[in-house]
C-alpha cells in the first residue's frame, strides 16, 4: 500500500493553482455582477436603459 504512486504526480502543484485561481475569478466575476447590478437599478430612477447590464450577466456566468 505504501508503494503506491498518484495517478498524476503534478496533482498537488495544479491544486494550489487552483486555490489561488478560484478566488480571483469570483472576485472579477462578483465585480461585474455589481457593475451590473448597479446600472440596472440606478437606471430606475433615471429613465434611461442600463448602459452596462451586459457586466451583470458575465458576473452570473462567472461566479457560479
């Protein structure tokens, strides 16, 4: 059992860049969302069309 090797020895560096990687995509992905988010309601009040409403639907696509 002790003898056994990984299936894939870079496992462990992929991993690490994986935890540094998904919080920064959830951190641009969040930004655009509130971008998004933003536009949308500030233009409530305003009268005219969100400008950036297209940010709100690639931070969707980003953060989930």
């Amino acid at each position: 059992m002790l003898d056994e090797q990984e299936i894939n020895p870079s496992q462990e560096t992929f991993r690490n860049f994986l935890r540094v990687l998904e919080p920064l995509v959830l951190a641009v992905g969040g930004s655009f969302l509130l971008v998004g988010l933003v536009s949308c309601f500030s233009s409530f009040g305003g009268g005219s069309p969100p400008r950036l409403f297209w940010c709100g639907i690639v931070g969707m696509l980003w953060t989930t």
